[in-house]
C-alpha cells in the first residue's frame, strides 16, 4: 500500500512540477507528504524489526532484513490473492454467486451423473457464476469419453482386424454433452459482449473522477463549493458500474490516495471532516470484530468468503480514518486476514493429504488392472470373470476423487495404459477363436436354409423328427460373432415357428376329426352288445372280422378317449372264446388288431416298445428252453415214461409253441414296418 502511495505521489510530482504558479500551499502539501512518507517508512522498518527480532536476535543484519523481507512479501502476496479475485468479480458481479454453488468432486462421477449436473448448470441464468464448474465437468467428461473411445476403437480394430471401414461410434451421450456445453458458452459469450461495451466506459468515468479530485486542492475555490463537489463525485462514484479487473487495483489505489490527499491536505472544515473520519473508523472497527468472529467459523471456506466480501467494503465503500489511527487499524486487518489465510492454508493441506490418498488408491487399482493383464486365460468364462473385475476397477478409479493437479495426466496416463494393456491381451485371445465362430455362423446359416425349405412341408409325419433334430443340432453349435447373433437367431426362429404353427393347426383339424371317429365307436361299441355268434365256426369268424375291419374303418380317436379301444378288445376276446379258436389263433388275431392300431395311431415309439418287448419275451423263453434241456442230462438212467422226465419235456415243447407264437408277432411287426 505504502509502495503504491509513493507511485502515486511521483505522478502527483511531476505535474505539479509543470504547473508554474504552484501555491506555497501546494509546496507545503508535497512537504508534509513527503515527510509523513519517510515517517510511515521508519515505522514500518521499525515493526518489522520487532517483529523478527526475537527469531534473529544474534544474526547478521543482513539476515534480519531478509527475513523481515520475506515476512512482508508473504503477507502481502495474501492480500493481492484477495485484492486479485475482487478486481474479478468486481468486473462481473454475478461471478460472486458462483461460491454458492458447490463444486462437486467431478472426477468421481460417471460420464452419466456429469452430463446430468452440466444439464442443471445450463439453466441458471448468471452463467459466468458456473464457469469455473462448467469447465472441471468439461475436463473430466472428455477424459472419460476419450478413454471409453479409444477401448471402443480396439475392440472393433481386433474385431474386424482386415476391414478397411473406418471407426466410428455414436454415443448418445456425447451429442447430448456437445449441446449443453454449446448452449452455456452461447450464454457466457453474449454475457460478456453485454458487459464488455460498459468496462471501458465506466474506466475512464472512473479516470475523469480521480482527476477531478486532484483538482479540487485548489486554496482559490470556497471550502464548502469544494467540500459539495467533493461528495458529489465521491457518490457517482459508488454508482458507477465495473471496470476491466486488470485495471482494478490501480484505478482504486489513485482514487483512494487522492481521496486521502483530500482529507489531509487541503482546509476543509475540521469538525466535518473529524466526524467523517470517526465515523469512518467505527465501521472498519467493525469489520476488524467481524473479521475476529470468522477466524472462529468452523466453514473456513464460507468465512474467507465473507473475508474478501469484507475487504471489498474496506476498500471500496468506506473512506479514510485520521492519520493517527490509519496505519494501525489496517495493521490490525491485515493482521487478522493472515491468520484466516493460515487457517485455510491448512484447509488446503488436509485436501492435499485426501488427495494423495486418492492417488494412492489409484496406484493400486492401476497396479491390479496391470495384474490382470498379464494372467493367462484359456476359456472365455475366464475371460467374463476378469472383464468384469477389470470394469469393477474401472468404476472404483472413477469413484476414488481427484488427485494433486501436477500428476492427474501422469495417472491418467497410467490408467489409460494399464486398461490398454488388457484389452490388448484379451482381443488377442478372442482374434484366435474369431474363425470359430464364424465356422459356427455357417454352420447356423446352413441350419437356417434348412429349416427354411422345410417350413412349408406338408408331410408333418416325415418332416417333424427332422426339425426336431434341427432344433437340436442348433442347441449344440457354439456363439457366433456378436452383429450377425440376432439376425441369424431371428431367421432360424421364424423358418421354425412357421412350421410348427401350421404342424399345430393340422393337428386341431385332425382332433375334430378324431372326435368324430370316437363318436361312431362309441355308436358301434353299444349294437355289438346285441351280436350274437351262430354256432357255425366260418361264418361267425367272418362276422367278427367284419366287426374289426368296420372298426378300423373309423379311424383314429382323440388319446384323451384311447380307453374305447380297451374296451373293444374285451368284446372280442369274449367273441374268440365263444368262438372256441386255438390258443394261438386267437392270440394272433387279438395282436394283429393291436398292431393296427398302432400303427392307426402313428406311433412309431410304441411300435418299437412293442418290438423291444416281444424280442426280450423271446429271449427270456429261449433261455427257459435251454435251461430245461439241460436239466434232463441230469436223468442219464431215467426212462422216457418217467413222470418228472415227461413233466419237463412237456413243459419244453409247450415253450416252443409259445416261442414260435412270438416269432410270428416279430415277423409280422417288422412286415408292418417295411410296409
């Protein structure tokens, strides 16, 4: 402050220099400045010397000046910091808003929930107030998005490793993100443009009042037309609009040296100016408890908030105090601004410490992802297992927080590497079973082609085992590759079901007649309750096998009603044992009927039951044959009349006719099959 006194003094000098008819009043001014100059300077080297006496107190001078030094650079570099963001915001005011918005931790957040707070931020209407949160979303997406696009862009080079089609990739969400931003910057560019035209403007309105206060120490002019003038300019300018902030600094520096000059300098009614100082002096004694006040907040950040808010009053809306109490009381403030800048320095350290945390975490979820990429993997479950573990650590060094600025781009580096590392071991592994499942796409193709040419047959009996075993054949093929799965899957699913579709509509045709069939049976099986045999063997054995062939006439009954069929079949025994056949006539008349009723019903699964059924009743009475032979070497003197021996013979000759009853039903089945 001192330094930008004497700047301002110089200028002041040097036109007062080219003024001839400088008062002695004039010259008795710049004499007192200058002395109360080298009096502030004495002072200050006088503090400071205090100030550092006891950390110094035997060392050279040398090192006592360097050492005040640098306590006077440091505390003034904190007053320019605040001093710095006020000339911004004071330039646009609607930037103030933007700390009450909070700035989230955007790294941690998926490319998703980042497009959904830019879309919160694209409607407030004080854009400027969300530029710096615009712009740490912006970084942060693109970051994302260009890694999500660069594994995108493997996947389909190690897909399609010969095709000459160029990578692209649409993301809906990208497009979505390209929109919001256009649309804030449209905001923020004719937000600027608006306030552009006035800066320059209210600058040099700013300059023209500063140099009207230089000329109002004028001993010629009345004090109190002086005085009037003097509050006059001082409200305009409070009124008068921002100014560009590189300007800030220096245009409010000269405004309040003059003012000061003012004040001190001139003869202005002492008791005016006294209550103007005291007045002045209560409010920034005010500030200074407030300021107390805010070193005890624990939201440090809200407190330094309200600080620079403070500093701006200070400077720009409260005048001077005597020059008894100026120096100390900004003393007092600057001191008091120091130890909130400490206390939130040490804010800033715990988060430096969060954010080496955070990096640690990321060393290590890289330092996993590497680990992945050099395990070897055989079976594409395996490869499930570990692309899901990978996309679990993926998501986590999204989720772990920011890290310290100067080593983001070397971990996100690392990241990026470590992620292409696997990608690259694992295309590697599924280019070598890529011609796999194009062999399983030609095979599924030509599945397809088959079903397709047999989907309008109309011999369901012959064509319904081959699409079953079409559908079975399919079940065992492999994956295909991924963009011809659906299509290939949708073709063989259409061929099928519009087979199976019009196999279903012929069997509902057929059930009405089949209930038809059962109907006429049902009719029929009632009148033979009124047959009776004739006593002459031919002609009731011709009867009964008219019975049976009008029987068959009426065709299949629904398998719900099959039971019609048993019931028949009892009929007739009671008719062959009326009838008085052999044994075996009768048993092959009643078999015959079963086979044709069978073979009536298509059904081929029972018809090979019953052929696994006679040739196991076949091998059973062989084995019971032989075994009954072979018990009568036992008999070497027994003679044939004797009865145990003529009981066994018995028994074997009963089992050869009852075998070559068996054989006969095998003939006859496999006759009916070749038919």
């Amino acid at each position: 402050m001192l330094e930008e006194k004497n700047d301002n003094l110089s200028s002041l000098e040097n036109e007062t220099d080219g003024n001839v008819e400088n008062t002695a009043q004039q010259e008795e001014a710049q004499s007192v400045i200058a002395d109360e100059v080298e009096e502030s300077i004495a002072t200050i080297e006088e503090e400071s010397n205090e100030t550092v006496a006891d950390e110094v107190e035997e060392a050279p001078a040398s090192a006592v000046e360097e050492v005040a030094t640098e306590k006077v650079n440091e505390h003034q570099e904190v007053l320019n910091a605040i001093d710095e963001s006020n000339a911004e915001e004071s330039e646009d005011e609607t930037l103030k808003d933007r700390h009450e918005i909070p700035m989230l931790d955007y790294a941690s957040l998926s490319m998703e929930v980042l497009v959904d707070e830019l879309e919160k931020l694209a409607v407030v209407d004080k854009v400027m107030s969300v530029k710096d949160h615009v712009e740490e979303i912006k970084k942060e997406f693109l970051a994302k998005y260009n890694h999500f696009i660069d594994e995108k862009k493997e996947e389909f080079l190690a897909e399609n490793p010969e095709s000459n089609e160029e990578f692209d990739y649409h993301f809906p969400l990208k497009v979505k993100f390209d929109t919001l931003y256009k649309q804030i910057k449209s905001k923020q560019n004719a937000h600027f443009k608006s306030i552009q035209n006035n800066l320059q403007a209210n600058l040099n309105r700013r300059l023209a009042i500063v140099e009207e206060i230089k000329n109002l120490i004028n001993p010629q002019e009345n004090i109190k037309d002086t005085l009037k003038h003097f509050n006059e300019l001082r409200d305009e300018w409070k009124n008068i609009g921002p100014i560009p902030r590189d300007k800030y600094n220096h245009v409010w520096n000269n405004y309040h040296f003059h003012v000061e000059n003012f004040y001190d300098y001139l003869h202005l009614d002492r008791e005016a100016r006294d209550i103007d100082f005291k007045h002045n002096l209560e409010q920034k004694q005010k500030i200074i408890a407030r300021v107390v006040e805010l070193i005890q907040e624990e939201d440090i950040t809200k407190a330094f908030r309200e600080l620079q808010d403070l500093h701006r009053i200070w400077k720009e809306d409260i005048g001077p105090v005597d020059k008894e109490h100026r120096d100390t009381i900004w003393n007092q403030f600057s001191a008091l601004t120091k130890q909130m800048h400490d206390k939130r320095e040490s804010l800033f350290v715990n988060q430096r410490e969060k954010e080496n945390a955070n990096l640690e975490k990321k060393k290590g979820i890289v330092a996993e992802i590497e680990a992945l990429s050099k395990v070897t993997v055989t079976a594409h479950s395996q490869w499930q297992q570990l692309i899901d573990q990978v996309e679990a650590l993926r998501n986590a060094f999204f989720t772990a927080g920011k890290v310290p600025n100067e080593v983001n781009e070397d971990m996100w580096a690392a990241f990026k590497n470590a992620v292409r590392d696997f990608n690259a071991h694992k295309n590697s592994f599924y280019k070598d079973i890529k011609k796999e499942q194009n062999d399983n796409l030609n095979q599924k193709m030509a599945l397809v082609e088959k079903a397709k040419s047999l989907s309008a047959s109309e011999d369901f009996a012959a064509t319904t085992p081959l699409m079953k075993q079409i559908q079975e054949d399919w079940k065992k093929i492999g994956h295909v590759p991924r963009k011809y799965s659906d299509k290939v899957w949708n073709e063989f699913k259409t061929a099928c079901n519009h087979y199976f579709d019009r196999l279903k509509a012929s069997r509902n045709e057929a059930n009405s007649e089949e209930v038809e069939a059962f109907d006429k049976k049902k009719a029929y099986l009632d009148s033979l309750k009124d047959f009776q045999l004739t006593g002459e063997h031919k002609a009731d054995l011709d009867a009964i096998k008219a019975h049976i062939e009008q029987w068959k006439s009426f065709g299949k009954v629904p398998f719900s009603r099959r039971h019609i069929e048993g019931k028949f079949n009892k009929v007739l025994d009671a008719l062959f044992e009326k009838l008085s056949l052999s044994k075996k006539e009768g048993d092959m008349m009643r078999f015959s009927n079963k086979l044709e009723q069978l073979a009536g019903a298509d059904d081929s699964r029972k018809l090979e039951n019953e052929k696994i059924f006679i040739i196991r009743k076949i091998d059973e009475i062989q084995s019971e044959i032989f075994q009954l032979e072979n018990n009568i070497q036992f008999f070497t003197n027994a003679k044939k009349d004797n009865p145990l021996v003529k009981e066994v013979l018995k028994n074997i000759e009963k089992h050869k006719d009852e075998l070559k009853t068996w054989k006969d039903k095998l003939k006859q089945l496999r006759n009916l099959n070749q038919e």
